[in-house]
C-alpha cells in the first residue's frame, strides 16, 4: 500500500488498521503531510501546519499502543479545522492581520472531543476573513481554489474544508456554517457535509451563544466517516444553552440504507426567492429523487414555493460579526478584504426598526422552513444554484452566467443554505453529479430539528445509488 492509498481511505476504513498497529499513526500522517506539501500548492487549502507536531502526536499514539494501552475511538485519524475555530498550539488567525501570529492555547469543545478520542487535530484549513462570504479567499493567504479545475472558487466560508475534503488531506475536516459556509463548498468541492441542529455539537466559543447563526459542522468523502465525525463532537455542553436540547447518543446506519427509503415522504423545492436554476442543477436533482422514489420514497409535492426573508434576517449575522471585529476597524481596517470592511462598516441602516425587522424575518423563516415538513419528512433542494463560480466572483457582484445577469449572489446562488441557519434546522449536501463542464453538484436535505440520523440515512441511501467515492479531482492525482 502506497502513501497515495493511504490517503484516499476513509476514516471508516482506516480505523480497524490502525488500531491494530497494522498501519501506523506516524506512517498515515506522514502520507498525509507529504500529499499536502505536493498538491497544495495548486489549491491553497491549508492556513497553518504543524508538520513536527503532527509527527509528534501520531508517534505519542503509536507508542501508546504498542504499551498495550487501549486505542480510542478515532485512533491516529488525521483531523483539520477550519481557521475560524481552536486548535491547542495551531494558529487562529481568521483569515485576517489582525490577528496575525495568534496561536491558541487550547482546544475549542468540538476539536477537544476529538482530540480526547485520538484523532489528531493536525492543520488549519482556508477560510476568508472572519468567514463573512461564501467564497475564500483572505489577506493572510490568498485565494483558495476549486480542486476540480482551478479557475473556480471551492465555495466559502469552509472553502479550505471542502478541498482538504476533496484532495485526501485526511478523512475528517471540521467546519462551521453561518448561512451555507459548510454546504456551499461541500458542493462545489464534490463531497459530503452536514450542518446539525443548533447545539448538536457545542459552540462555546461564539460571543453570542444565544443568538449566533453559526453552527459547527463535518465534511467528509463518505457518509459513514460523517457520521463518525458527527457522533464524537455531539452531546450537551453547560457553555453553550442550545446544547442542552441535544444528546450524546450516537448516529446508528441501517444496514441496508436503499431498504430504509420505503415509506420516507419527501418535498422537493428548486426555487425559493430566486427564479433561475442552472438546468444541469435541477436535472441532477430531479435525477436523484427519481432513484430515491424508483427505491420507495415518495414526492408529496410542493404546498407552494417558500419566500424567506434572508436579508433581513442577516442582520443578526452582520451584528455578530460588528460585536466581535468591528473594533478592529480603526488599525486594521486598511488591510482588511474590501467585502469584509464593508460587512463591518455600521451605517444608518443599524437601528432598533431594524432589529425587530430582523427579528420577526427570523421567526417567519423558522416557520416556513417547519411548513415544509407539513405531510413530508424531510425536503429537498440544490445546494447551490449554479456549480462553482469563477475564481475572479466577488461577493457583492450579481451572479452572471453565460453573460445572463441572475440578481444578488445572496438571493441567486445560495438561497437554499440560509435559512436553517436562522432557524437552526438541521441541513446537509451529498454529490448527485457533475455538470458538462466537470464540476461537482450538490444536492441538500433539509429535516425537522435533531433530525440528523434521518438526513445521514438518506444521503447514505443516495451515495449507494449514486456512487461518489472514486470520484477524485484532476488536481488530486
């Protein structure tokens, strides 16, 4: 077995070899280091490294084992984290100079609990400053790009997770969606990523852990490796409130995933407050529903397009962000991403009208996302409106495709992600194909609140009917 078939195992696969010292912790992670240091340099997914960290703990776990000490759970799997989020002795730099040379001091929860199994929380993966915008790319590291042709964005905010994910820089990557950031690139990068239920897994560390949109998510190659990901970061945690609705009960898979589709009652909506779909988009989508309803599933049918008031909503979104970076402006703001100071930037628009505005467009969302569960389990849309944008896509540019002008990029492109960010409703996407052009599509899955279990049986249903798992980018050769 050569270090490139290391690298393109999954988790789930890895774990009974390592374990057993039939492949060593320091033999996968030097696989893992060696990969990067080659092909990274085309894709810009990797902020921060540690390569004799890395080495360090993966030969600390090898000794362990070869004491007779018991492996855990996640025994020597190499795990990244998105630079928004802790990781003990790695950089946390937010994509952004002001805090240029922070290193963080200890594990956020999620990353501790992994840790505590015996991953090793190894790399940092691309975000854009502060994680305001669904594309990636940041001052301190430049422009990350799609591993499926380089002239494309990989998506944003998690854009680094999603190549990571993507190229084989190992089978786990911790994310975080704020209105699609784990989704969006999880689509555009042609994996698999979730974004659970608000407090599913703990989020201490937000400044506003009672009103973030923000929730910590996974992105894998494989849906069994998500639901190992997902099952050891969950579970009540005192710092975070929403937790304290969640358990630690662990995500169990059906044996036969096709077989569990039978009696499953599902939505499906191609439009929401936009009119355009790329017809690659709705033909993988449409394509993958018939297979789930060829296996047993049932399409009830639409009750009428859903209209969310996202803009309005976002402006608890952009208060999170002024709360916690706004002070920055005044010395960083000249080295700041053009989009992200204008993010930060208050105005005359921040007034008490509104924040009720805003507050009744959350509430509303959160009732037409629980509408859509009326005769149905779950519903389903596209990821994204459109496969990957060009490289060049600015944040505040109206999506524009084939020279036809399509609206906002908000409103255009990813309509789909925002609102279970508002209303905390759990959400993910899984490849349904490829458009002419080589690009991963994505199709997301949207259920009631702590509904995970059911999502992840249908995305593992859809990854036995519509396999994805040897489909690897050019760039990943």
């Amino acid at each position: 077995m050569n270090d490139d078939d290391l690298c393109r195992m999954t988790a789930t696969a890895l774990l009974p070899k390592l374990k057993s010292g039939a492949i060593k912790s320091a033999t996968l992670m030097r696989a893992v280091l060696d990969r990067i240091e080659k092909l990274d340099v085309q894709t810009n997914g990797i902020a921060h490294l540690d390569p004799d960290a890395a080495m360090a703990q993966a030969e600390a776990l090898d000794s362990a084992l070869a004491k007779g000490e018991a492996p855990g759970v996640l025994h020597g799997i190499p795990v990244t984290a998105k630079d928004l989020l802790k990781v003990k002795g790695l950089p946390v730099e937010m994509g952004s100079h002001a805090f240029k040379g922070m290193v963080a001091d200890d594990d956020a929860e999620a990353i501790a609990r992994l840790r505590r199994k015996g991953a090793i929380p190894f790399a940092k993966t691309s975000t854009p400053e502060f994680g305001h915008k669904v594309l990636t790319d940041c001052p301190t590291n430049g422009i990350s790009r799609n591993p499926w042709n380089l002239e494309r964005s990989c998506g944003g905010s998690s854009g680094g997770a999603g190549i990571a994910t993507a190229m084989g820089f190992g089978p786990l990557h911790v994310s975080s969606d704020g209105a699609g950031s784990g989704r969006i690139p999880a689509s555009a990068c042609g994996v698999t990523g979730i974004k659970p239920t608000w407090g599913a897994i703990p989020h201490e560390t937000t400044t506003d852990v009672f009103g973030s949109f923000t929730c910590i998510g996974v992105m894998a190659r494989s849906v069994a490796d998500l639901v190992l990901g997902l099952n050891e970061m969950k579970g009540p945690d005192r710092r975070d409130p929403w937790s304290f609705g969640g358990h630690s009960d662990p995500v169990t898979m059906a044996g036969d995933p096709i077989a569990a589709l039978k009696g499953l009652k599902l939505r499906v909506i191609m439009r929401t407050v936009n009119e355009w779909v790329d017809p690659e988009v709705e033909s993988a989508v449409h394509n993958a529903v018939a297979a789930l309803g060829d296996a047993g599933a049932t399409d009830v049918g639409v009750i009428e397009d859903p209209v969310y008031d996202n803009a309005n909503a976002l402006v608890y979104m952009r208060a999170y962000q002024y709360a916690r970076f706004g002070h920055l402006l005044e010395e960083f703001g000249d080295r700041m991403d053009r989009t992200a100071r204008m993010s930060l930037t208050p105005g005359p628009q921040h007034t008490y009208d509104i924040l009720a505005k805003a507050m009744k467009a959350r509430t509303d969302i959160f009732h037409e996302v629980e509408r859509q569960f009326d005769g149905a389990d779950v519903y389903i849309t596209p990821t994204i409106a459109t496969p990957s944008l060009p490289i060049g896509q600015q944040q505040d540019d109206p999506l524009v495709v084939d020279g036809v002008e399509h609206g906002p990029l908000r409103e255009a492109w990813y309509p789909y992600t925002v609102p279970q960010n508002a209303s905390g409703h759990p959400a993910m996407s899984v490849p349904v194909g490829m458009s002419s052009g080589g690009i991963p599509i994505g199709m997301q899955i949207v259920g009631p609140w702590h509904s995970e279990a059911r999502l992840l049986a249908i995305a593992a249903a859809v990854e036995a009917l519509m396999p994805w798992a040897d489909r690897w980018p050019p760039t990943a050769a």
